[in-house]
C-alpha cells in the first residue's frame, strides 16, 4: 500500500489515508468548513470525490502486489447518494469488482458511524495503461 497517496486536492480538503486494516485503504474527511455543502451536510462533490479517490487506492494497491504500476484514467463516475452525511468523519473504501487487460470496474462506498449504513456509493470504470505503455 505504499504506493497509494492522494492527490493534491484531496490533502488540501483534509483527507487522509487511515491506518493499514489489511484490506483496501480508507479514506478519512473530517468534516470542516472547506467540506460543509447545504445546512451542516457534506458537500456533495467530496463525497464523490472521496469515492472515486478511495476507488483508485484499491485498485492501486491491487496493482502494486501483482503487476506493479499501470496509469489510470478514470473514464466515468456514478453516484447514488442514499442518506444526508452530517458534521461527522466520513470514511470511504473501494474495491475491484471486476478487472481486465484494459478496464477496470470499481465500486466504492461512503459511511460515518458503520460501513453497513452507508451515506453514498460510486461506481466506477478506469482505463488501464499497461506498464509497458508508460515512458
């Protein structure tokens, strides 16, 4: 999981890589007033953005203890909000359902208080340049 790190907005919004738990990384956001979206409720757009975040970490992390790295394009994002995320720390975990020579399928999702009660999840498809294609 060494590879994983986040990109230059997600530092600047606060997220953080929570420790190692021997799965796919989770994404931590505490919520503050760079994330408050309408009446004490997370923004929408983190949201989906710590999803397709939390998305690309484990597919990377993936990558990284197989084949090693790959450029990822993100090619689309969708969201289903399922209920209001308040003023707490929201978490996000990806996972890879599905993965060939040349795309990817991921699914990510978003919690506060239990990863059973969700507050929004993403489904999302990347675009894998292999190795050999990187100069």
């Amino acid at each position: 999981m060494s590879a994983v790190t986040l990109p230059p907005y997600a530092i600047a919004l606060g997220m953080r890589i929570e420790p190692d738990n021997g799965g796919a990384p989770v994404i931590g956001q505490d919520f503050t007033t760079d994330v408050n979206g309408n009446r004490g409720a997370f923004h929408g757009g983190v949201l989906a953005g710590m999803l397709e975040i939390a998305a690309l970490a484990a597919l990377t992390a993936e990558l990284e203890s197989s084949e090693g790295p790959y450029r990822l394009k993100p090619a689309n994002i969708t969201v289903e909000y399922l209920r209001t995320a308040g003023v707490l720390t929201t978490y996000a975990r990806g996972e890879v359902v599905r993965r060939g020579r040349r795309l990817a399928q991921l699914r990510a999702s978003a919690w506060q208080e239990s990863p059973d009660r969700p507050v929004a999840v993403g489904f999302i498809n990347v675009y894998l340049a292999p190795p050999a294609a990187q100069e």
